[in-house]
C-alpha cells in the first residue's frame, strides 16, 4: 500500500515539473502550428479577422514565380552547405582528433564564429565581398595578376550568379564550429582497440578510415545531415544580413525571407505567408523522411 502512495507521489510530482514545458510547448508550438495550418486557407491581414478562402493561397502560390525562386535559392544553399559543411566540418575534426599541447585552443578558435553575433558576421563579409575593396577580390586579383591573367572581378553579392553562393560560403564558415564539436565528440567515441587492431592486421591510415572509423562514426554524421538539412531550409539570417541595399533581382531570397516579407512587410498578407509556411514544413518533412528511409542503408548503430 505505501509503495503504491509512493509511486503515485513521485508520478504526481513529476507531473508538476514537466507540467511548465508542456504548457510552453502546447502554447508556442503546437498552438501556432494550428494556427498556420488554418490561417493558410484563409485571407489575413491582421487587421481583420481571417476570411476563409479555401485553396485560394495554394493556388496563387502554385502560380507565384517568386516563390519558385526563393525555393531554387534554398535548394541551392542546402545543396552547398550540407554536403561541403559536413566534409570540412569530418576534415577538421580529424586533424583536432589529437593529444597535442595546444589543440583546445584551436577547438575553441574553430568554434568562436558560431557564437559570433550574425550582424558582425555579415557586416565583416560584406566588406570581405566588396568589389573594389574587399579581400577576396584584392586576393583573387594579385594571384590572377602573378599568373599574368587579366579579368574583371564580380561584385560577389550583387552578381545573380555569385549572390547565393557568396551567402552559402559565408554560412559553412559560420557554422562550422558546430559540426566540428559534434563530429569530435563522436569520434572520441570510437573504440581505439578497433583501430589498433586494425593497424595490427595491415590496414593503412585510409583503410582504417573507411572500414572503422566511418561506420562508427555514421550515426552522428546521419544526425549532422538531418540537422544541417532542416536548418539549410529554414535558413533567413545570413542571406537577409549579407544583402547589399536591396535584393533586386530576388539572387539570395530564401523561403524564410519570402514569407517574413509577405507576412510584415507591405500588405501583411499572413494567409499566404502561412500557405508558404505549410508548404515549406512539408518539403522538410518529406526529405526528413527520404533520409530516415536511407539511412538504414548506411548508418550502423553499434
């Protein structure tokens, strides 16, 4: 009898403690993903209450050329940051896999932009991106110069075709402090024998690599991935911070950037602006689901 008072003391309590998380989830996240999903067949300003419409604001965003573009330009940041993030992000945590006097500094020095401020950010590599005066192009122009190669230099966040690509580069390097901590974390989890064993048996350096160290590795390279991917998607900051004036030619908007111009900028048109919202959970949704489908393929849980 005491231990049943017990048990349903201790289930009491912890009820009370997960009782303010619950409240705060149901209020800020499952409240307004509801809300979205119905101010999406609906025409809302916030001035009025929401008209219902039906499919009104899918089949104008069906039709909304600009959309289109800000998802190219979204695919396009995925398709970089991801795969070349992640790459670099292995690559360095591979060389700071080490027991060397000094090695946490440079932990620490790879990890400093990641909680750099997004405004420095985009402030130091909008000057880094200037035409005139910007680093890159100063060292672009002295290497093409000794190679005796003359050309004329692109404004990197002006140009339609170099505009995406220069926030894609800015993006991996803010970010790749983070997946450099996660991806050391999971090699330190690696079991040293299997390399040695390994070694012992005559596989070389590349050999323990691939047949060791990256099917250990691979759950916390599939967690990467699924991170990196839904975060590429929902990406807003670096394209909004790293803009020169105004983006005329629509080269860096992001789906993100659309809807937070169609929701707060102009008209307020929240009913299409969820519509786009709708749609882009679902993209993230259904490639989620492609990359929980492969990774059985490829992934080994020990």
């Amino acid at each position: 009898m005491k231990t049943s008072r017990l048990a349903r003391a201790e289930m009491l309590w912890g009820y009370l403690f997960t009782a303010p998380a619950i409240v705060g989830l149901v209020l800020f996240t499952a409240g307004p993903i509801v809300a979205v999903v119905r101010y999406s067949f609906c025409e809302y300003n916030m001035l009025r209450p929401p008209e219902w419409t039906g499919f009104a604001n899918y089949e104008r965003l069906w039709a909304d050329p600009l959309f289109w573009k800000a998802l190219r330009n979204t695919l396009i940041y995925v398709a970089g940051t991801v795969p070349l993030g992640i790459a670099l992000a292995l690559a360095f945590a591979l060389l700071l896999d080490r027991s060397l006097r000094g090695i946490k500094l440079f932990r620490t020095i790879f990890f400093l932009p990641v909680v750099s401020p997004v405004v420095a950010v985009g402030l130091i590599w909008s000057w880094i991106y200037q035409r005139d005066t910007g680093l890159l192009n100063l060292a672009l122009g002295k290497m093409l110069g000794a190679a005796g190669i003359e050309a004329t230099l692109p404004a990197w966040t002006v140009n339609e075709h170099t505009a995406i690509w220069a926030v894609v580069l800015m993006a991996i390097w803010k970010g790749l402090g983070y997946n450099i901590v996660i991806l050391l974390a999971g090699l330190q989890e690696v079991p040293r024998d299997l390399a040695e064993a390994a070694e012992i048996d005559g596989a070389g350096p590349w050999q323990r690599f691939r047949h060791v160290t990256l099917p250990m590795l691979s759950p916390t390279l599939f967690f990467v991935a699924v991170i990196a991917t839904i975060g590429g998607f929902q990406v807003f900051e670096p394209a909004y911070m790293l803009r020169v004036a105004e983006d005329y030619n629509f080269s860096v908007h992001t789906v993100v950037w659309h809807i937070y111009e169609t929701a707060f900028i102009g008209r307020s048109q929240m009913g299409y602006a969820s519509a786009m919202g709708v749609v882009l959970a679902l993209i993230i949704f259904a490639l989620t689901a492609v990359q929980l489908a492969v990774q059985r393929r490829w992934v080994h849980f020990r």
